[in-house]
C-alpha cells in the first residue's frame, strides 16, 4: 500500500509545482475563466416563475418557501426569511447555504417533515435563523440531491440519505460537476434575490457551511454581485481534506489541482471580504491544514494590499457552525438595521 501513497504524493508534488506564483489580476481573470470551464456550464433562458408556496409568521421575521425555475424542466424551493420590522426599507440580504443532512430545512428551524423542530439543532446551528434576527434578509436554496431534491432513482432509506453521487457521477459523463449546477442554481437565486423589493442588492453576502462552504466559495469566485462571504467547515487543502479520505462525490472537480490548490481557488475572490471560521476539531477538514489554507489566503490577498480584508476563527469545536465572530463579522461588513 505505501506504494500507491508514495504514488499519489509525488503525482500531487509534480502536479501542483508547476502551478503559477505571481497571484496578479491576470492569473486572477486566467484561472477563473479556467474555473468555471472545469466546473461545466449550464445556460437558461427560462424565466424564473416565482411561486409562493408557504408563509408562516414568527415574533421577529416572516418565512416564505418561494420556488424559482432554474432549468427547463428544473425548479428549486428556497425559504426566504425576512425581518418584520423593515417598514418599507430594504436591507442587505445573505444567500446562505447549508451542508450535509436534510436539505434547506435544516438551517431555518424544521425537522424533516417541515414542523418547528424541538431538538438539537445540529451542526447547522439554525444559522439562517440567526442572520434574519440580525436585520438580513436570508435566502436559502434547498441545493440539488437533497432533501426534496433527490433524485428520483435513489430510494431514501432516512432524510439525510442524497443523491450526490448519483447526479455527480452523471454530470462528469457530460463534462460538467455536480458543483457546477448547484453554483448555477445560487446564480439564479441571486437573480431573483436583485429583483426582490425588500433587498438591497448592492448588499448581498454569502454563508455556507461544509459541503454549502465549498458552494459558497465557489460561486463568490464566479459572481461578483457577491460582496462578502463567511465560508465554515470547509476551507482547507485538496491534499490534506479531499485527497486524505474519502468524502462525497460533490467535491471533486475534474483537473483542477493542474491549476490551483484549494487556498488559491478560494483567493480568486479577493478582494471582496472573506471570513472563515472553523472548529478546531473538526475531522473533515483538519485544522492545520486550514491554518495554512488561510496563510495562503492572506499572502495572495497581500499581493493586492488587502490581506486585512481575511478574517478568521479557529473555535473551540468540531465540524459545526459557530458564528460567535462570522454573524457579527457579516453584519459590520454588510451593516443591516439590526432588529
């Protein structure tokens, strides 16, 4: 075994050597082009068709599940929380975006079934919940292959169970990434989020946590109506996270270590404000790793003079949302009327 090892190694060490080292706004425009043709694609003309499917109205903020088309043939359900006491103002808004378990409800409260959970929250800590009692208005996409979204050949035994490997494994025959689609679908969602009257979209963030980090991560490198992202669980290396066990399908992009490790493609975003957090137990993405993720990080950002635009926070815990720095963070960065 310690030859196949051995192998990968000095694959990995060739392979990402030969990277560039300048990090100008050149390589920035290059490999961001090069980015989004390795993620694949998708195109829509279609209209966004919003529908109301649900309203429920709490002490502080009113929810909303709102579907969207995406794709022909493809609708996406979101909740968007929006704080009661506006009054007519518009307010900054965060696309926020969750991981790993049941979908979208897992971030604004429900159980599986769509009730107001009772329990532990989990590792998403309500975290959309959070964010609208701070004066955003929050939009959260239920991400392709889960929850609802499944695909309909999987037969879900819990509600966690996804449909990542299935869609992924698909996509790559048609040279596009799982990734590539859900960053498309956020896309839409932010084209719907410009149009919503009680946004202010010169206001618009980003949060997501581990799988919805690495979707957040990545459609901020790609969209900048984007203006500030809290990335959580998930910044780290290919070589010390992917690469070091197996993990989801959805992670993978094809060729992309030719071109940039993960600290690299995460800087593609400088330099709008970045915030990472992550717990210092976490067993996905292990914390020295991202420790020198975010030495990398600041290093491309000081080549453009901003490095004080990368804020972080190691916390006490494993793979989870904190938030005892990242929500504050988002709300001095993008300064909403707090309720």
């Amino acid at each position: 075994m310690w030859v196949i090892h051995q192998f990968l190694d000095e694959l990995y060490q060739d392979t990402v050597k030969r990277n560039p080292k300048t990090y100008d706004e050149d390589w920035q425009s290059s490999l961001t082009l090069k980015f989004q043709e390795l993620l694949g694609s998708f195109k829509s003309d279609v209209s966004l068709q919003p529908t109301i499917i649900e309203q429920k109205v709490y002490d502080q903020y009113t929810r909303y599940s709102i579907e969207i088309t995406t794709l022909p043939s493809v609708r996406l359900q979101m909740y968007v929380l929006v704080p009661n006491n506006l009054k007519g103002k518009k307010a900054p808004a965060i696309l926020a975006l969750h991981g790993h378990g049941y979908g979208n409800k897992d971030i604004v409260g429900l159980d599986p079934s769509g009730n107001d959970r009772k329990g532990d929250p989990g590792l998403h800590k309500d975290f959309a919940i959070e964010l609208v009692k701070r004066g955003f208005v929050v939009m959260a996409p239920e991400l392709i292959g889960f929850g609802e979204r499944t695909y309909s050949i999987d037969k879900r035994q819990s509600p966690s169970d996804n449909s990542c490997y299935s869609l992924a494994s698909q996509l790559l025959l048609f040279g596009k990434t799982l990734a590539g689609l859900r960053v498309f679908e956020c896309q839409r969602v932010l084209d719907f989020m410009e149009d919503f009257k009680e946004v202010d979209s010169s206001r618009i963030g980003c949060m997501g946590i581990s799988g919805g980090g690495l979707i957040a991560a990545f459609t901020t490198i790609l969209d900048k109506r984007i203006q500030a992202t809290a990335i959580s669980g998930y910044t780290n290396t290919f070589k010390g996270s992917i690469m070091n066990r197996r993990h989801c399908l959805d992670n993978y992009i094809p060729g992309i270590l030719q071109y940039a490790e993960m600290p690299e493609l995460i800087a593609l975003m400088v330099p709008r404000p970045l915030f990472i957090e992550s717990g210092k137990m976490d067993h996905l993405f292990p914390v020295k790793e991202t420790e020198k993720a975010i030495k990398d990080i600041k290093s491309i950002y000081s080549e453009r003079n901003v490095d004080h635009l990368v804020k972080w926070h190691l916390f006490e815990g494993g793979h989870e949302i904190c938030g005892d720095q990242s929500f504050e963070w988002l709300c001095s960065t993008l300064n909403p009327e707090e309720q």
